[in-house]
C-alpha cells in the first residue's frame, strides 16, 4: 500500500512559497548588489551567499537561535502571539533561506553578463531605474531568472536539516519528502522510502525539464503591428529640434580619475567639435562622463545653461534628465525590441499612438531603413544597426549629441550618404554635437573644429584648418595623419638642418619656442622640373604601396636605398601623377615647400 501523501503536499506547498518569496528577494538583492558601490560589499556578499556554504544543520540551528523564544525574531513574534518553530511556516522559512542564494547568485550573474552599454544608452533616453529594470534588464535576464528559480526550487524541495531543527518531524504538518524518506530508512520500511525518493527525483527533474523546453521554444516573433505608411512627408517636424536658449553650447572641464588613469579635459562646445586621438587616449571615458554613465571626481559640466555636474556644489544630474543622446561604438539596441520599438524607446513620453508611429517613421526614413521597422537587431547587418542606433538617438531630440564612430560599421556608399546627412542636419542644429572618429578625413568634413587628446588630456583645441595645417607637436601632427618627421636644429637665419634626413631646410616662419622637429604631410611632398628651387634634393624609391586612386612613394634623399626599409619620407600622389613620375629615371627631384613645412615642439 502506498503511503499518506501529506509529506508530498506539504512539501509542495513549502518548496512553492519558498521558491516565490526567494524570486523577489533574490532578484531584488542582486539587482541592488549590481548597482552597489559602497563599503562592506564583500561582507554583504558572504552573509548572502553563507547558506549555500554552510551545513543545513548550522543554518537551521542559527534559525533556531533567531526564531525561538528567546531569540531577537522569535520575542517579535511571540509580542503578536505568533510563532514558526516546529510549524510548517519554520519548515518556509527553513525552505527560504537555503535556497535564497542559488537565486540571489543566479541572477546576479545573469545581471553582470548583460552589456552594460544597454543600460547606460537606456538612461540617456530618458528611462527611469524601474523602466530600465522592467523594460530590459528583467527581459534580457529571463532565462537566467528561471534557471534560478528552477534551482532554488528544487533545493527548497530537498530542504532536510535546517527543516528539521527549525520545524521539526511532525507527520501532516511538517514532515516533508526528505524527512519521510529519512525516517523510512530509519524504521526499515524501504519500500516506502523508495516510493518517496521516485516521488521527489521525478519532481525536481520534471522542473528542469520545462525550464530547458520553455527555453529552446523561446525564440522572438516579430511584433504584428499596423502597417507603415508608404508615403510621408520628409519632414514631420525637425528631428533634432531644441529651444532656443540665451546660453548655448556645451561647456566641460572635469577631471576623472579611473584606476591608474587619469583624464582631465577641458572645453566649450557650440558647434559640430571633432574628437581625434589614439585609442586609449580617453575619448570614450570623457563622453560617458558628459552623458552622466560615469561620475567625473572633480569640475563641472554646464549644458546650455543647465549644470549637469558640479562637484563642488554636490551636483550630479542623472542620466535620464540630461537630454543627451549618446551612440556607442557598440550600438547598444535592446536584442529583445523590433526595430521600431528601440526607437520609439527614446521617443518623449506622453506622445499618441498615431504620434509614435509617425516619428518612428521618419527617423527610418531619415536612414532608409523603412522595411526594417518589425525586425530585432539579430536580424540586421552592422551597418544596420548603427543607423538604427542612430536614428534612435536622434529620436530623443537632445540638446547634445554624443557620436562614438557612429560610422564605423558602415559600407562606403552608405557611410557617404549618411554622412551627408548627418552633416545637412548639423548644420541647422543649434546644439553641441561632440563627433568621435579615427577617421581624420571624416572629422575635417564633419566639424569645423577639433580636440585632440592624448593621455587622457587635450592636446590641441581649435579650428579644423589651424589643427590640420599648423599642429603644435609631434604628438598632434601624427594624430592628424602627418607621416614624415625628423629632429631638427637651427643652423642660421631662416635655415634648419633635418637630422634623419640629412638635409638643410630654408624655413619661412619663426621657429617655436622648444622647437625640435620638423614634418611636412605626405601629399604636400612636390616633385618639380625645377631643380633650382629652394627645399629641392635628389632622391630615389625605396619601394611603393598601391590604392584604388593613389600611390604611396617611400623616398630616399642623398643615396639609393639598400631595402625597401631604407627610406627617409612617404610621399602621396594620384596615379595619373604616379604614371608620369614611374617612366622619369632616378634619381629624382622632390621639393619640401617652406610654407608646407610644419616645425614642432616635443611635447
């Protein structure tokens, strides 16, 4: 005969009302650990994580401690005249604690695998804590969440010693499975005990077995949504249209102390700012700063007259209230929202139905991309979502703009398209827009002016033209593609002698305090008829390098080169220029221009 069922019902009973208080509580524990920076973090970390470490029996006597009659929760109770010692609440709470850090550890690390960029791109379009967690952390987390859950479960179903101490072996009120296979053993009925392990290890398995086949069924649909007019107006209304304010433009001067690295910045932006520098240079840290990811230690940060930060008066403004759009290099588009929906997620709230759908429309317009709207990230090419970030940022209207290569994904044909629009919105923008780029070609198109960084600081500041065409340092000069340098002294009025080139220059400006190199970029390298003129040598190849449209000339001045390594500059020059110079015998003549040359400091 089989035996009562009661133990299978209360364990049941326990096992699911643990497992639901342990899936708020855990959830909400590693969501706070997550975000958590204060001290004691590793203690924390330990008392949550004690009861998977600890014998059960070491958990449930602590318990017992706590909840008896003298403990500090059990003269709690007893005030209410309440109690769970040897009740099926203690055999909860018991069921609870044990199972509360495979939840609490499950979902932290669910957490921590999710690109934070989602998160930090979520804020800066305005979402609150509570939407970003309901909106896609929790979404992007669910099949962590429910491992979890199914783990908890089945340990809060195998709950035998903290059980026992805590609520005892009291047949039809607290005995569950693992007590009534224990004293099955005990008292040498096997048959029963049998019955009851089937019974538990069919149960626990069954769980895992839903959780693994809800998982592999769980792919994205795409959302039915109402069709998408074929025909709009390019211009619903400006997309990125900011009011008007009596003190415009963005105005940084932070410093940001990271581990060993420091970065330290200082500028106002009213215009289109182009930010070149080598990677490492802290171009990436400095934006996330501006946006209000990371917390600058020390400045201020003023936005169109509004203060974004200011440490010395406390002030910290958060992400979501900035208006600032910000693109990651990564994209950064929820993988679990169509198209459409990541970009209706930046969208101002309180806008109608009707008004959603039609400034969703024009952003996919504004980057041809209007089939594309039902479709998840997963389903796009990168180029792709980068307009589809972009649009996305863009939708927010911002009163700053952030672009971390925002075309760097892209393939040549769209990247010039799309750059012409960037550049045609730009122009009617009143807002800042920091631009960062590896590109120098695209920063000169893009922005009137420039900040280069290095080491985490600004190295030059200003005009495209005055950066481009009169760097300071040699440190600036190879940040803005000049290739040719060689160290340099003064030799006599207007003359300087290149040390690695082993040649003497006539210059025509003032040489800089500190001077010590001298460059000149490699398209303004001349080959002239005229030997007579001044900066003119002989020189020869040293070997050559092949683009669609240009050749690169690697030259030797005073001798023929030993190996193709052998060579003094790089010289640039269109293949119809190439074709004339290659049937010229060497050596030949090249001319370094005064009015090219570009004299520089070290540092």
């Amino acid at each position: 005969m089989p035996p009562a069922l009661s133990p299978l019902w209360i364990s049941l009973k326990t096992a699911l009302l643990a497992t639901g208080i342990t899936f708020f509580f855990g959830v909400a524990a590693a969501y706070w650990m997550l975000n958590y920076r204060g001290k004691g973090k590793a203690l924390i970390e330990s008392i949550f994580v004690a009861p998977l470490i600890l014998p059960p029996t070491v958990v449930g006597f602590i318990l017992l401690v706590l909840f008896g009659k003298n403990g500090a929760i059990g003269q709690l109770l007893n005030s209410i005249d309440f109690s769970v010692v040897f009740t099926w609440y203690g055999a909860v709470v018991a069921a609870t604690v044990v199972s509360f850090p495979l939840m609490y550890r499950t979902a932290l690390g669910t957490f921590e695998q999710i690109d934070q960029n989602l998160l930090a791109v979520a804020k800066t379009l305005g979402a609150s804590d509570w939407t970003i967690f309901r909106s896609i952390l929790l979404p992007l987390s669910t099949s962590g969440i429910l491992a979890g859950i199914t783990l908890a479960f089945a340990r809060a179903l195998g709950e035998f010693g903290a059980t026992l101490m805590l609520a005892g072996n009291i047949p039809e009120e607290t005995q569950t499975i693992p007590m009534a296979i224990y004293f099955a053993v005990e008292a040498g009925a096997t048959n029963e005990a049998w019955f009851w392990a089937i019974a538990i290890m069919g149960i626990s398995l069954s769980s895992i077995a839903a959780a693994n086949l809800w998982q592999d069924k769980r792919k994205p649909q795409a959302v039915k949504r109402e069709p998408f007019s074929p025909v709009l107006k390019p211009v619903l209304a400006p997309l990125l249209d900011v009011a008007d304010s009596p003190n415009r433009g963005l105005s940084v001067e932070i410093g940001k102390q990271l581990g060993g690295f420091r970065v330290e910045i200082a500028f106002h932006a009213d215009a289109p700012l182009g930010v070149l520098g080598a990677s490492g240079a802290g171009k990436s840290l400095m934006l996330r700063c501006i946006a209000g990811i990371e917390t600058p230690t020390s400045g201020r940060i003023v936005l169109n007259g509004r203060v974004l930060f200011d440490a010395d008066r406390d002030i910290n403004l958060a992400s979501r209230d900035r208006r600032i759009g910000f693109l990651v290099q990564n994209y950064a588009l929820f993988p679990h929202m169509t198209v459409a929906q990541n970009i209706a997620f930046g969208l101002p709230k309180g806008l109608s139905r009707s008004g959603v759908r039609q400034q969703v429309e024009s952003q996919l317009m504004a980057v041809q991309l209007e089939e594309m709207h039902d479709r998840y990230p997963a389903q796009l090419s990168g180029g792709q979502q980068q307009r589809v970030a972009l649009a996305r940022a863009l939708a927010s209207q911002p009163e700053a703009l952030l672009l971390d290569e925002p075309f760097s994904a892209l393939d040549t044909h769209l990247r010039s398209q799309l750059e012409q629009q960037l550049i045609a919105r730009l122009a009617s923008y009143p807002g800042a827009v920091l631009f960062v780029t590896h590109n120098l070609e695209e920063a000169y198109r893009v922005c009137p002016n420039l900040l280069v960084m290095h080491g985490g600081r600004a190295i030059a500041f200003g005009s495209k033209r005055s950066i481009f065409e009169r760097p300071a340092t040699v440190t600036v000069a190879q940040l803005t593609g000049c290739k040719n340098f060689s160290t340099a002294v003064a030799t006599a009025d207007n003359h300087i002698h290149a040390i690695e080139w082993g040649i003497s220059l006539q210059i025509a400006e003032p040489l800089p305090e500190q001077f010590a190199y001298v460059g000149i970029r490699a398209h303004q390298i001349l080959f002239p008829q005229d030997a007579q003129q001044p900066n003119t040598f002989p020189c020869w190849v040293a070997a050559t390098s092949e683009t669609p449209h240009r050749m690169t000339i690697f030259l030797k001045f005073n001798a023929p080169p030993t190996s193709p390594q052998d060579y003094h500059l790089q010289a640039e020059v269109f293949k119809e220029k190439w074709f004339a110079l290659k049937a010229q015998p060497l050596p030949w003549m090249v001319c370094l221009d005064s009015l090219r040359l570009i004299l520089l400091t070290a540092a």
